[in-house]
C-alpha cells in the first residue's frame, strides 16, 4: 500500500510538472493537483496530462483558476444569477457576511473536488464533460445553484460559522445534484454575459498563441509548445512526463512552483537546431568574448517583444473594458424595466 501511494504521488508531481511546462503563461496553480489526483484514478500519466489539457484549455477552466480578475467577474456574475433564483437565501448570506467569493472560489477551482466525497467525483465530472460544450464556467454556474437549491432551507438557519462547517462536506445526494443542475436555466443576461466573457478570452488566447507562435519561428522558445491546440503528433512536450526527475519543492504554493523552467537544464530547453546555431555564433565572438551582432539581436527581439506584449496588455484591457460596459447596459435595461 506504501508503494502504491508513493508511486501515485510521483506520477502526480510528473503530471503537474508537465502541465506546468506546456501551459507556460499559467504555469502551476494549487487547483491543478486537485484534477489531476482524480484523473490519475482513472488513467496513467499521459492520458491524465491530455485530459488536464483539455480541461484547462478547451473547457476554459484555465481562466477560472487563474490569479487575473477573470474569477472575479463570475463571482460577481454567480452573485447576481443566485439573487435571481434564490433572493431569500442570498440577502441572508449577506447579511451574515458570507460573499460569493467566500465559497464559490474553492468550490469551482477544485470542481467540487474539494467538499464531495471521492467516489461520488466521477458522477460531477462526467456531467461537466458532457455539458459544458466548451464553456465550462456555466455547468459550475448550474451545479452551484443546484447545490444551493438542495440545502437552501438549512443554510437559512445558520450563522456564518456554522455556514463554513456545512459547507465543507455538505449532505448532497450527488445524482440528486446532477439531475437538478439539468433543470437549471439561467437567466438570459447572465448566458450573454459569460459568452461575450468567453469570446473576449478566446480572442486573448488566439493573440497569445500567435505570439506564442512568432517567438517560435524566431528561435527564441525551441521544442516548446504552449498553443491551445494539440501536437500534430501528439507527442508530450520534451523533458515534461518522461524528465520529470525533479521534486516540486512546494505543492502548496500558488504561482511560483512553475519557476524552476527558468533554472532548469539548457538540454532540456534547446533543440539540436538550436544548439547547432550557439556554436556556429563562436566564430564570430570577439577576444573579449563578446557577440557584438548577437547583443544588438538580442536587443532588438527584446524591444519587439515588450511591445508586442503592451500591444497585448491594450486589447485584454479593453476587451475587458468592453465587457464590463455590456453587463452594465444590462443591468441598465433591467432596472429601468423594473421601474417602468
């Protein structure tokens, strides 16, 4: 038993480590332990790092664990989509205190991993694969109203103490939950809402890959391969699940475990067409051992690519800008209905 449980801990830290590495703007967040723990019940080491990419990339579940203000705008969004199923219930959290933030943050960043019992998992899972078409924030959406349907006349009585206590393992029958998150419609603002929300992220991913993609062609990332889209080959990324050698010092930490990339071996990084152009450079390396042609390169690419990122850091804003206008004119429309 010892050894199983040490095996299955080392194929979670080669999973994680080659997950890190292929998703190199999100690198490794606590969240994705979670998944792929349970994925690895199911399936060996290469298929469970697929089934995290397409969990991350495809299913959008990327931009729900990321550390930017995308989980900010569901919360809020879930806020108001729960007022409008549940009113009793939400103005009662609020008046104890408890916010959406409070709960749905390591409800959704876990997939409910974290407070369902482990073998009712595959029962959520397998209803969020076979309905989120892509957009997995609205089957969490579901699930989470659906949750709050079952227990809404117990949570009516408690105290924000109790609240935290119940919710850490709340008695759910997890087909009772599925069956009711099938019935569940959201509101027509709320669907426009999180599809504009998906298709201004999706237009973010496509100029990052490109960009992903130009630094590619530049030479600058060899052998790496941080597009959405699969290997031709489908092959897994160099020195990810079959270098994984190297412990991760820290599972608990949020951001910085995808940071040893930067330290790592330069073999594990570099391509032979790489390498081959490294030793075509000596020749014409100074006495001083300096590349006056390769620095001033250098340079450049590093000029280009700081603007190519404010270039980035521009359109995210203002797709973002642009979304924020749009949920307001709604909620503009809706009030002013509701006065009328």
């Amino acid at each position: 038993m010892a050894m199983k449980h040490t095996d299955h801990i080392q194929s979670l830290t080669n999973v994680l480590k080659a997950c890190a590495q292929y998703n190199d703007d999100l690198k490794y967040k606590q969240p994705m332990g979670y998944m792929a723990s349970v994925l690895l019940s199911y399936f060996d080491e290469e298929e469970t790092f697929w089934m995290m990419n397409i969990l991350l990339k495809e299913h959008g579940m990327r931009h729900v664990i990321s550390g930017s203000m995308v989980p900010m705008f569901y919360h809020k969004t879930f806020g108001e989509e729960m007022g409008k199923h549940f009113p009793k219930l939400r103005q009662h959290l609020e008046g104890e205190g408890v916010h959406v933030i409070m709960y749905a943050k390591w409800i959704w960043d876990t997939m409910f991993v974290y407070i369902l019992p482990a073998d009712s998992i595959s029962i959520v899972w397998d209803y969020f694969f076979w309905g989120s078409n892509g957009r997995g924030i609205e089957v969490l959406f579901k699930l989470t109203l659906a949750m709050m349907r079952i227990l809404e006349p117990t949570l009516l009585q408690l105290r924000l103490p109790q609240f935290f206590t119940l919710m850490k393992r709340p008695p759910v029958d997890t087909l009772e939950l599925v069956q009711l998150a099938r019935g569940v419609v959201l509101s027509d603002d709320t669907i426009k809402i999180l599809r504009d929300k998906h298709t201004a992220l999706a237009m973010v991913d496509l100029l990052q890959q490109q960009q992903q993609a130009q630094q590619q062609h530049d030479g600058k990332h060899p052998d790496t391969s941080s597009s959405s889209s699969e290997p031709q080959a489908n092959k897994v990324p160099h020195s990810a699940l079959t270098s994984a050698s190297t412990p991760i010092h820290d599972q608990e930490a949020d951001d910085d475990i995808g940071e040893y990339d930067d330290d790592a071996d330069s073999t594990d990084v570099m391509s032979s067409a790489s390498l081959g152009g490294a030793l075509n450079q000596q020749d014409s390396i100074d006495d001083d051992g300096h590349c006056p042609d390769t620095d001033h390169q250098q340079q450049q690419e590093q000029l280009e690519q700081e603007k190519k990122q404010e270039e980035l850091r521009k359109h995210e804003s203002l797709l973002r800008l642009k979304a924020e206008e749009e949920a307001a004119a709604v909620h503009s429309r809706k009030s002013s209905c509701t006065i009328c």
